[in-house]
C-alpha cells in the first residue's frame, strides 16, 4: 500500500498536466524559501566554495601521487631470449 502511494505521489509531481510540483511549490514552500532566501543563497555559495577547495585538493593530492610513485621499465641489460621479462623499480 506504501509503495503504491508513494509511487501515485511521484507520478504526481511528475506529470506534467497535474502540475503537482508547483502546487507543492506554492502550498508549502514558497513561504519559507522567501523567507529564508539570503541565508539558502550564502550557504549554497559557501558549499560551492567548500566544493572547489575539496576539488583542488583532490586534484594536487591526484598529480603528487602521479609524479611520486615509483616507475616501472624494463631491464634494458637483459638480453636473453625466451626467459621471463626482468623489470626494474627505480623509487
């Protein structure tokens, strides 16, 4: 019985012939994001800003990890033919 509910209401919303986003907009929300309007507008701004610093972050942490693990090439000495390759890690 919840599900179907549940699932009536995001048809609702959804639909657009019902305009049941807009009636939920204007019947309970509308007050409150007018009223609250410059507090929801700094705290985006504020998460949008968080948001940039986690990305340079990860993205300094990224090229670090890129640029400072070991590398990995074939033994260029090793002649023989048929045998396993041999590598060097050079740190």
């Amino acid at each position: 019985m919840y599900s179907e509910a549940k699932l009536e209401f995001f048809i609702f919303l959804w639909y657009p012939k019902t305009k049941g986003t807009t009636y939920v907009y204007d019947s309970f929300f509308r007050l409150y994001v007018a009223k609250h309007a410059t507090e929801i507008d700094r705290n985006l701004l504020e998460l949008r800003t968080r948001a940039g610093d986690i990305a340079v972050l990860y993205w300094q942490r990224l090229s670090f990890d890129t640029f400072s693990s070991p590398m990995i090439e074939k033994d260029p000495n090793d002649a023989s033919e048929g045998a396993e390759d041999q590598w060097n890690v050079q740190l």
